[in-house]
C-alpha cells in the first residue's frame, strides 16, 4: 500500500508535469506592419511611341528589371523607369495570339 505522503507527493509532481505541458507558449511577438506603397506617377519613362494595352502581367528579375506585359507587347524596364527592350506580342509574323501571362524563371 502506498503511504498518504508518497501518494499527495507523486499527485502533485503529475499535476505539475500536466499544468507545464498544457501551458501555452510564450506570447508570440507582435506581427510585422503591413508595408505601405506609393504610386510614382513618374514612373515609368515612357517612350513616346510607346502604347499600353491592358497591362496582364508584371514580374521583376534578378537584376531589378521589371517586365510588363499586356495583350499587345512584353517590355522590360530598368529600375529607374527607362524601356530596356519591348516587342509586339503579335510575333515576327503576325500570327501570334495575344499574350495571357507572364513569368520570369529563377534562372533569368
């Protein structure tokens, strides 16, 4: 038979054990701010000759660059808002259909 003493003593290192593995972790430090963004109205250079379709998609690469895509044309910009190169997305023909994406690869 166990003794009283040895009884409450073993009780209260299993209560002890239970209230320290129910315990929830320590609060979680505070989440970040949500960053905020402003337009730049200046941004980019637009070339004069340079038409926007309906913009569909945009990606930037490893160097900065940030490439726009729209129904008619893909162009790449630098970061400072300068046309790099862009191209119709009709093809060298005209026999392309319109652009529906764009993805820039982690081997740019």
């Amino acid at each position: 038979m166990i003794a009283p003493k040895q009884l409450a003593s073993g009780s209260a290192v299993i209560l002890l054990l239970f209230g320290a593995a129910c315990a929830g972790p320590e609060a979680a430090e505070a989440p970040l701010a949500v960053p905020t963004f402003q337009a730049d109205a200046n941004w980019p250079i637009l070339p004069a000759d340079f038409e926007w379709g309906q913009v569909i998609g945009i990606a930037t690469d490893s160097r900065g660059h940030v490439w726009t895509s729209s129904r008619s044309q893909v162009a790449e910009w630098d970061a400072a808002g300068n046309l790099v190169q862009s191209w119709n997305a009709s093809g060298p023909d005209g026999n392309w259909s319109t652009i529906h994406g764009l993805f820039i690869d982690h081997n740019d």
